[in-house]
C-alpha cells in the first residue's frame, strides 16, 4: 500500500484519530468527510480527514 494514498480520519467531536484509509488523491480533490463510529464518544459522528 502506497504511503501517498494514505489518510487519516478523526472525529470532529472529540478529535481522536480512529480511522485510516486510503483515497485516490487524483479523482478527489476535496476532504473527505464520513460518518463512522467513534469509540471514544460511544456513537456515530461526522469523521474528517487530516493531514
């Protein structure tokens, strides 16, 4: 797996980096943003990606 393609995702809430994934960086010029479980909240939250 490529370390270009590589993102990470943190809650907008309680700003803890749960998630990595990967996205193809030419097709998707904006931020990604998901909604996903955050474990530390306890609940489904908007999650954004970060640099």
């Amino acid at each position: 797996m490529s370390q270009d393609n590589l993102i990470k995702l943190e809650c907008t809430v309680c700003k803890h980096v749960n998630y990595h994934s990967k996205k193809n960086k030419k097709t998707l010029k904006k931020r990604l943003e998901l909604k996903k479980h955050c474990p530390w909240c306890k609940k489904h939250t908007l999650h954004k990606e970060t640099k």
